[in-house]
C-alpha cells in the first residue's frame, strides 16, 4: 500500500507540471514591474525591507523577491519554474497534513490532488508577484500545523506561524486553527496540555496589537493604506460576512463556471431588470445579483451537507475532518476583509486568495462524497474523478488566457528591444495604440499592458541601460496606468507619451531633438506593432 501511495505521488506531481506547463508561455503581468523598478538598481538597503508599514507587513517576501530579481533578473523562464516548484513544495505538505487527519491515506492524496487542481486558486501559482508570498506563507503554515499537531513543539510551531506571517498575513487564523485542530481530533491531549495550546491565540493577540501599532508609525510608502481609508465600516462589515460565502463556493466551483452559470441563469430574466446582455448593468447583475445567490445557495447547502454527514456517518473521523474542513475555510476567509486597496462589495474574490482556504474545502468535499457513497474508497475515487476534469478544464482555460496576454506582451517588448537595443540619452516613447483595455474610456487608448507602458518599458530597459534609481523612486512620474510625461535625472532622460500634442510640448520645453523619439502604432485586432519613428520624427520637422 505504500509504494501504491508513493507512486500516486508521483503521478500527482507529473498532473501538477502538466496542468501549470502553460505558464511558461506567460508573462509577468501588474506588480511585478513596479518591484522590479525598486529592486533591479544596485545598493538595495536589505534592512528596509524589516521596517514598519501601515498596510502589509511582508519583509520576508519582499526580501526574497529581492533575492529572485538579483539572480533572474528579467528572465520569466526561471520565475515560471520556481512558481510550479513552490506549488509542488505545498502540494506535498497539503498530503502530509491531509494524511495527519484520514486514516486512510489514499482519501489524503486525492485530497491534495483536488487542492493541487484546484482551478479558482491557480492565480497563487500563475502570477509570480504573488507566488512568492502566497507559497511562502502557506509553506510556513503547513509547516507550523504538522510540528505543533504531530510533533508537540509548541513554540516550534508558533515561530514557524511567525515566519509564515512575514511573508503574508494570510494565515494569522493559524493562531486559532492550531489548537483547534487538536481539540476537535484529539481532545484527550488538549485537555491535558490546555495552557500550552492557549499560548497560540496570546501569541496571535500580541502579534495582533504588533500590527495595530504599526499603524501609527511615519508612512514610508505614500501609497501605503488601511483598509478604513478606502471602505466604510458598512463596506467592511459586509465583506465580512459574504467572503466566506464567497470563498466556501469558489473553492469548490470553478469561479470561470460559476460565473457562466450566473450568465446563464440572467438570461432568463426579464431585460427591465438585468439590463441588455453584453451592458455594464448586465454584467453588474451577472456579478451582485445572479452570482451572489449562487454562492449563498451552495453555502446553505454545504452546511446541510455537513450537518447529514455528521448525523448519518458511522465514522467519527470522518464528522471530525468535513466539520474542520468548513471551519478552516471560514476562520482563513476573514483575511482577506482587512486587505486595503479595493471599495465597495466585493463580488468576486481575487484567484489568488482562495489558494490557502481551499485546503478546508479539499478535506470537506473528500469527506463529503465519501461519506454520501457510504465510505466506499473505490466509489468515492470515480465520483472525484469528474469534479477534477472540471477544475483541470477550467484551470487550462484560465492559463491559456495568461499564456496568450503574456506571449503578446513579451513579443511587444522583444520587438521594440530588438529593433532598439541602446536607447538615446534622453530617449522619448511615443505609443499608439487602437484601442483601450481593462475598463479605460475609449478616449484612453493603451498598450496591452496592466502597469503604466511607459515605466514597464524603463523597467524592461533597465538591466542594460543603467537608468538612475531617481526614475523609480518618483511615484508621481508614470505610475498611473495613462500618466505621460517626461523627466531628466543624472544625465538621463525618459518620457513617455500617447498623445502627439503633448510629445510635442515635451519636446519644444526641453529642447530635445527627433533622435530621441522612438515610436510604435499597436494594431490590437492583428496584434501587430508597426515602427512609425521615421514618420514621426519628420513631424518634428
């Protein structure tokens, strides 16, 4: 039975590489070229990374993220590999933790298969900015858990919680998770060792005032926010009790085929009240209204799920795993409430957030099938089997939509650093485009990128190029994802622009010649870049 489980490992693991191959065809999509400009110049301060912050207090991922750019520069290929290996890291403790619970072991691998497969959460996985602290916080969770429940070490355990929580504060329910954990598996022990397992939740509370504390502190970062300054308490108070909801639905439904079936279920509408298919109040609907009694539907009917297992299953373990299953999925939603950033209901949470709950929702959903196929292994295998095919479909569906965004932008950036390798001193980008993207007006017609073009192509420039820090360290210069403008700083110059009226202002109020333009038109139905430099620069003329 052993080797049959080692060798369903290793099928898992060769599943894993199969599903999360197309990210290799991705690219690096929104905050990693703004970490990239703060941490690609030489003379980095690695002690800055430990000071006090208003919002998220992740010095540890931070600095590993330091230390990935400093070895990989901008080179996708390895973050790519390092993201799935990571992946893979968690996959192997989510069974080690899995197989802490079941007593069957074969229920823990197609437990941590689910988990591996799961699709809602891929954005953990698929996005490198967020890997590193996503992975590694939930690393260090996993870590925490199986010392504190299998090995006893409490303050072990609580150190490695604390690791956990310096990459991301993702798991700061762990502090209650813990010794709840052992309570409801093994109460004997908890009873006996009751001090040293209510040193979890202290710990938890003193890390909590930690934080508060911080809050008051100068603000390093002027774009640094607390969840207060951009949602009202009302806002708050709702997320907080939708998210689990929210989170519980997605974690066990593909969020791409929820979303289909909302749109499904508003077409049958009447159009007075959900507005014209294809509309903004159409797709409005679609999310706030449509979606949300979907997600409250498969919540309720979770819990009479739970509630059935608990009065017909003969097995106590198995009441034991689905009820902690649930808990652990709510208690690790609440989170994600306090992220600062976003206003007003939320009505889809973010990919990358439902990665660590679903670890509760691969125990509960496990539990549950075989519990209803009356604790028949065989049977509770061939009912998993299509509820992963949908996960893995849904999975390559939202990874060939990376692949594709990320080979369109790579070939954007390659072209333009082909055909200009060695920028002018005082370099200006003119770029046109036909079309807006990701919301914006018309009017705001944009390169297909979801940072501002202008820094990313600073940032794709900067390895060879040189450019002064100073153009980095201003956030007011090119951050907004339309800003123009132009700057000169240690003998260099940048700018950036869409609009031919203000390349011409820029160019006549700091004296700059045609050498300096260098301009590109982007064809979004072909998906073709055309180099208009000559014609421009005759305009300058």
């Amino acid at each position: 039975m052993k080797n049959i489980c080692w060798i369903f490992f290793v099928i898992i693991i060769i599943l894993i590489f199969l599903a999360y191959f197309p990210i290799f065809r991705g690219f690096f999509q929104h905050d990693e070229w703004i970490a990239f400009g703060q941490y690609l110049p030489a003379g980095k301060n690695l002690f800055s990374f430990f000071r006090p912050t208003v919002a998220h207090y992740v010095p540890l991922q931070q600095l590993l993220f330091y230390l990935y750019v400093s070895v990989f520069k901008l080179d996708f290929f390895w973050y790519a590999l390092s993201s799935i290996l990571l992946h893979l890291f968690v996959v192997y403790l989510t069974i080690v933790f899995f197989s802490l619970l079941f007593k069957k072991r074969i229920l823990a691998l197609f437990a941590g298969l689910y988990f591996a497969l799961e699709a809602s959460g891929h954005q953990a996985t698929s996005w490198i900015a967020a890997d590193i602290n996503t992975h590694g916080a939930t690393i260090f969770g996993l870590l925490a858990v199986i010392v504190g429940y299998k090995y006893h070490r409490i303050w072990l355990s609580i150190f490695l919680l604390i690791i956990s929580l310096l990459f991301k504060e993702i798991t700061v329910a762990f502090f209650v998770i813990i010794p709840l954990m052992v309570l409801i598996f093994n109460k004997e022990r908890f009873i006996n060792n009751r001090i040293k397992y209510l040193q979890f939740p202290l710990v938890g509370f003193i890390y909590f005032i930690f934080r508060l504390v911080m809050t008051f502190f100068p603000r390093a970062d002027v774009g640094s926010q607390i969840v207060v300054e951009t949602q009202s308490i009302s806002e708050i108070f709702v997320n907080a009790v939708t998210f689990p909801v929210k989170i519980f639905t997605q974690s066990l439904i593909p969020t791409g085929f929820l979303l289909n079936i909302a749109k499904i279920l508003t077409k049958m509408l009447p159009v007075d009240i959900t507005g014209l298919f294809g509309t903004t109040n159409f797709d409005n609907f679609v999310e706030q209204v449509s979606l949300q009694t979907i997600n409250w539907t498969v919540f309720i009917l979770g819990i009479l799920l739970m509630i059935y297992v608990i009065k017909k299953s003969r097995d106590k373990t198995a009441k034991n795993i689905i009820v902690f299953g649930w808990i652990f999925v709510i208690l690790n939603s609440f989170i994600y409430v306090l992220s600062p950033g976003r206003s007003g209901s939320i009505p889809v949470v973010d990919s990358r957030n439902i990665y660590l709950p679903s670890l509760g929702a691969a125990l509960f959903i496990v539990t549950a099938i075989y519990t209803l196929v009356r604790e028949k292994i065989i049977v509770t295998i061939l009912v998993l089997i299509p509820v992963l095919v949908l996960n893995i479909f849904w999975l390559e569906k939202e990874l060939k939509i990376l692949g594709d965004r990320g080979t369109e932008r790579k070939n954007i950036l390659y072209e333009i650093k082909s055909n200009y390798p060695v920028l002018p001193p005082k370099v200006v980008f003119y770029m046109v485009s036909d079309s807006s993207y990701y919301g914006l007006p018309e009017a705001d017609r944009i390169f297909p990128f979801e940072t501002n073009f202008g820094r990313t192509l600073m940032v794709w420039y900067l390895p060879t190029e040189n450019l002064p820090k100073g153009f980095f360290s201003q956030i007011d210069f090119l951050h907004g994802l339309t800003d123009e403008g132009y700057r000169y700083f240690e003998n260099r110059g940048f700018g950036y622009f869409r609009n031919l009226d203000s390349l011409l202002m820029a160019i006549n109020e700091n004296k700059l010649g045609k050498e300096s333009i260098i301009a590109y038109q982007y064809d979004s139905v072909s998906k073709t870049l055309t180099d208009i430099t000559s014609q421009v620069r005759e305009k300058i003329e």
